[in-house]
C-alpha cells in the first residue's frame, strides 16, 4: 500500500485515479468477453 494517507491525497486524485481504474477495468471486461469460452473451460477444469 502506498504510505501517503488517504486524507492527503486530494480529490481530483482520487477522481482520477477512479477514472483511470474504469478504463482500464472497462478494457479488461472486453478482453475477458473476447477469451470467455476459453475462461468457462478454465473454470470448468477447476470446479
């Protein structure tokens, strides 16, 4: 974890960094969804 507090990290940060974390968390739900039949296979070999 980073040492600086969340008190002393200013909004925008935080605004931004949100953002950030939605493009890139929107970027890994497409790729999932282009590799789902192989992921279920995974999951399927695990359960």
């Amino acid at each position: 974890m980073l040492p600086v507090s969340a008190r002393a990290v200013p909004v925008r940060s935080w605004f931004a960094a949100l953002f950030a974390a939605t493009i890139v968390g929107h970027r890994v739900a497409i790729w999932l969804v282009d590799r789902l039949p192989f992921v279920t296979s995974l999951y399927r070999l695990r359960g």
